[in-house]
C-alpha cells in the first residue's frame, strides 16, 4: 500500500493570521526555526503562505522596485515592498494537498511547483497539517529487509502468483536486485515495473533471464 500524505504530515502547524505583522512574522520564522508558514483566516482556511523570501523581498527592495521588473510580477513585487501584513506579503493561492493523497502526488506538486512545504487541507479548505520535504523523504527509512519480504511475499507471491523459488532478491540501502526466471517475458517485465514503483527503493537492477521470444528464432 502506498503511504499517503496523513501518515506522514505534522499536525503541529505553525500558521499566522492574514493581519500578522512583518516584525511579529520575522520572529516567529527565527524563533520556531521554520522557513515558511500558511495564513489563514477566521475559519482556519488557508489563503496563502509566507515565506522567508517573502519577507526579505521587502527588506531588500524597500523603496525601490526595479524598472526590469514588469506587469503583474511588478505589481506583486510592489504589493509586498509596501505591505506590512501577512495579507500583503503572502504568496497565494497557497499550493496545498489533501490528506488522503499519496506521498508520490505530493513529492511530484513539491517538485513541479517548487515549494519546500505543503499545507494539508480539509476537502473545505481547513488547515489540517503540513508536510515538507523531509516528511517525504520518511520514506526511505523502510528498513531493507521489510522491502525484501515485501518484494517476495506480498508481491511475487501474492500479486503475481509466481513460485518465489524461481527468484532470488537480495536488498542493500534501498537498491534491489532481482535475479531468476519468470515464467514468461511479460510477467518479469511487470514485477521489474512494480518493484521499481514500491516505498522505499532506491533503484532496481534487474538480472532476471527472460524466456527467448519465440518470434525470434531462438530456442
């Protein structure tokens, strides 16, 4: 089973109000050593974030805004040098997920969007917790022998219906090696797929000896 964005999401949010203010924000960053947090609203729904780089926009551009800066970038970068408030200095809308999304779905949005953090949201928008990076990356620390028995018992055996001593799979800081003869091509293709898409591999390598392809002249 895929581990999903409640199992490893901190409830313990540290969030802001949209009327926070710049000296109260800087603080509260150095203070609870984090990099970021949501603003919220009077119902505890996210409406942005405010980030290190928020803040220090203002500070670095205070009475400026450089001419190269144009359009709607312009404007925003406008928006926070005069702002005071998290309403002023948050980016928004705030990239957020859902609890129930996968680990996957939330390294691939942390990617994509390029955002160390996530705020995890009801269906209506509440603040539920949030999820970083390292949260993510939690993953890994499966131990390599449960990604063995998980490879061999739950997956050769109890996917694939193969007889597992047709196989040997050995496991080493998360990078897999799967050795033996599958029944068919297809079949060792599909747990070559399988396996490379489980929590906490690494890396597969594959050393599995394919049937010959009757098309091809072999025998």
């Amino acid at each position: 089973m895929s581990s999903t964005v409640k199992d490893v999401m901190s409830t313990h949010v540290i969030a802001v109000r949209r009327s926070a203010q710049y000296k109260e924000m800087a603080a509260m960053l150095r203070s609870q050593r984090v990099s970021a947090f949501p603003v919220i609203d009077e119902d505890n729904k996210v409406i942005g974030v405010v980030s290190e780089t928020d803040l220090l926009t203002k500070e670095a551009l205070e009475g400026s805004v450089p001419r190269t800066v144009q359009g709607l970038t312009r404007q925003r970068v406008r928006s926070q040098v005069d702002g005071v408030t998290a309403a002023d200095l948050m980016t928004k809308p705030a990239v957020t997920i859902s609890p129930d999304q996968t680990v996957t779905d939330a390294a691939r949005l942390m990617y994509n969007r390029r955002v160390k953090r996530l705020p995890v949201v009801s269906g209506d928008g509440t603040l539920i917790g949030i999820v970083t990076r390292s949260d993510i990356l939690s993953v890994y620390s499966k131990p390599d022998a449960q990604i063995q028995d998980e490879i061999s018992k739950d997956l050769i055996v109890g996917v694939f219906l193969c007889d597992p001593a047709r196989f040997t799979v050995t496991v080493k800081d998360g990078i897999v090696t799967i050795e033996g003869a599958p029944e068919t091509t297809q079949v060792g293709l599909d747990i070559i797929d399988a396996v490379r898409h489980m929590e906490g591999v690494v890396a597969v390598r594959d050393r599995l000896t394919y049937p010959a392809d009757p098309g091809s002249g072999m025998e």
